[in-house]
C-alpha cells in the first residue's frame, strides 16, 4: 500500500480521539487542534519506520505518546511566561445540562497542572492502567497514584458540590 494512502487511513480514523484527548488536556480548541497536527506531521515523518515495526493498537500507544509529549513540551515553554496567583478562578456555575456539565468539567481541568491533567485524562478518559500512564509519560507508577491523588483531591476541591452533578449526572 503506498505510504501517503495508509497514513491518510490512520489519520482520518484517530484524528477525532486525538482531537478529544488534547482538548481535554489543553481546554482550547485551536491548541487541540494544533497539538493533533504536530501529533500527526511527526508520525507522518516516520510513517514507513513505525509502519514496519507496530501493529494497530502499537501505532495507537504512539499517537498517545506523540501527543502527550508535544502537549507538555509547549507547557513548559509557556509556564515561564505565566502570572501565578494565590487565589484560584471562580468554577462557572453548572445548571445542569450535559454541555454544561462538560464546560465545567473542561474548566476544573485547566486548573490542574499539565503532568496532573494528562494523567487525569489518560486513566479516566483513556480508561489506561496505572501502569500504562507511567509508561506513557516516563514515571514511575507510584508517581503516576500520588499525581492521580493530588489531581482527583484538586478537582473536589475546584468542584465543591457540583461534583455529585458528575457522578448522578
């Protein structure tokens, strides 16, 4: 099959989950969108290598770990020019619909740190194991549970009661 052809088939099938995961990671669409093209363009760089040594769910783990790498780099980059405060942003009221419940969800995790949120999203969106998380971002799984930890601690404090809209909604 010829190279641009197959890399097309895989783009255009994992570009929406892709898009998901950053969105989720970041909280800005047009960064979303940007982190799946970096994702992409460098897999296409390498398409033939990772092509011959990887099966399907081998190319998906990549994409994951593309992204997810691309997505802290440009966090660091951007942490120093941050303006850090000691009081946190008021969370937007939640009345109660899904959208709604969503935008607050996304809110609370722009909250959290970039290595927090990532590994927020790949345990309990990506549904992966501990393990896998610490091996995705290069941690130990001990680090991975105490990032886990903090994290779900952080989001119930942002959340306050509107948690339970989560868990009943």
């Amino acid at each position: 099959m010829d190279k641009a052809l197959d890399f097309e088939e895989f783009a255009s099938s994992r570009a929406r989950r892709l898009f998901q995961v950053a969105y989720l990671m970041c909280g800005d669409w047009h960064q979303a969108q940007d982190l799946v093209q970096t994702t992409l363009a460098k897999m296409y760089s390498a398409w033939g290598r990772l092509r011959r040594g990887r099966d399907e769910p081998g190319l998906d783990a990549y994409a994951r770990k593309v992204l997810l790498r691309t997505y802290l780099s440009q966090q660091r980059l951007r942490r120093s020019s941050e303006l850090v405060t000691d009081e946190l942003p008021e969370s937007p009221a939640v009345h109660g619909t899904g959208s709604e419940l969503r935008l607050t969800l996304v809110a609370a995790l722009a909250q959290l740190p970039p290595r927090n949120r990532a590994v927020v999203v790949l345990r309990y969106l990506e549904d992966h194991s501990t393990e896998a998380v610490a091996e995705l971002l290069g941690i130990s799984t001990s680090a991975v549970k105490s990032l886990n930890t903090r994290s779900l601690a952080k989001l119930r404090a942002i959340l306050g009661n509107d948690r339970e809209l989560f868990l009943c909604g």
